[in-house]
C-alpha cells in the first residue's frame, strides 16, 4: 500500500485496513508491525526505539541470563517436555513481570492511544546449532485515557503467554532458547484521527 493509495481511501476504508492487519492470521504468517500502524508519518519503519510527537516504538530487551535456556534438548531428554514447558512458561512469566513497571510508565496516560505487544523468541532444532526467531503479538486495541495500563498489560501478557504455548505446540522440533525482546507500539488515536481527517479533505479538494 503506497502513501498515494492510502491518501485516497475514506475513513471507512482505512479503519478496515487497519482491522485487517491487525488480526493475527495462524495460516500465514503475520505482518510485520510497521503494517498495522499504515499512518503516514506514524509509520513504523524498524523494530526500534522511536518517538515522535505522536507516536513510540519502545523494546524491552532481555538482560538476565535466566531468560536464555542453554541446553533445552539436554533439559527435555533428562525432565521430559512437560518439565520444559513448565520452565519456559515460568521465565516467559517472569519476563514479562519485570518489565510491567517500565511497560505501564511509558503507555501514553492523558490520551486514548493505539496499542500493541510483539515478542519475539529465540528457537532452535536439535540438528542445528544455528538459532531461528519466531514471533506472536496482541492485536491493536484502544486504550482510553481512564483506562487501567496495569490491566491492559496483565491481559497483553496472557494473550502473549498463550499464543507462544499454541505456536510451541506446533512447531515442529523447534524449541524456545531464550525472550529476545517485549516490543511496544502505541500511537495517540487523536492524531490518527486527525491524519485521517486531513487525508479526507485532500481527496475531497
């Protein structure tokens, strides 16, 4: 989608498109972020620190050897799966708690804002020595100024936890080696809407 296509669509039509990438589609793999936030100079262009007036692309990195499995195929042989999924769903949860403060102060507070949660994971085959990277997020959701940001981030977080459970079980001799990154998307609503706003009266004039 090219800025020249987008300026022509109405509101309608950009609410659709934005709904439609940010639903998580399990057959085919998911667009990257920069996609589900298509909005001009709000544009995301990299998975990296970012801010503008309107909009922040935040990453909350791992910094704890405890987040790394080292030797998970040794793990599964000696414990068993369930033993390492166990393990894994403890770090991922710990993870993601030390992070909640950092995470809850940076959502914008006296706005509604845009949201989205990306994490991504570390995996490995047991064939392999080389590493491979595989990631789930949230869906985009509004966040109202009222709202709790220690509520939305619980519920992130579950949604988070679940889906690298669902996707584990469907990798195939693939296994989690380590939480490489919690990555926040959020831009103010009002600024979106204005962007489309003015989009709508370059059309019309």
């Amino acid at each position: 989608m090219t800025d020249a296509q987008m300026k022509k669509m109405k509101v309608d039509e950009m609410k659709q498109f934005i709904n439609d990438h940010s639903q998580e589609n399990q057959e085919n793999p998911l667009p990257p972020p920069d996609e589900i936030f298509p909005m001009d100079d709000l544009i995301f262009m990299e998975q990296e620190d970012r801010e503008n007036a309107n909009s922040r692309v935040t990453n909350y990195r791992s910094k704890n050897n405890k987040d790394f499995l080292e030797n998970p195929f040794e793990l599964i042989e000696e414990k068993g799966i369930e033993f390492y999924t166990t393990i894994v769903k403890k770090r991922l949860a710990s993870f993601l708690k030390k992070k909640q403060n950092t995470v809850v102060n940076d959502i914008y507070k006296k706005t509604n804002v845009k949201i989205m949660l990306y994490l991504e994971c570390e995996t490995k085959k047991p064939d392999s020595t080389d590493a491979a990277k595989f990631h789930v997020n949230t869906t985009s959701q509004i966040l109202h100024s009222g709202e709790s940001r220690e509520e939305f981030y619980q519920a992130a977080c579950s949604t988070l936890m679940n889906d690298v459970e669902n996707r584990e079980h469907h990798a195939s001799g693939l296994v989690i080696t380590r939480f490489l990154r919690l990555t926040m998307f959020q831009t103010k609503t009002d600024a979106m809407n204005r962007s489309i706003i003015h989009t709508e009266s370059s059309v019309c004039y």
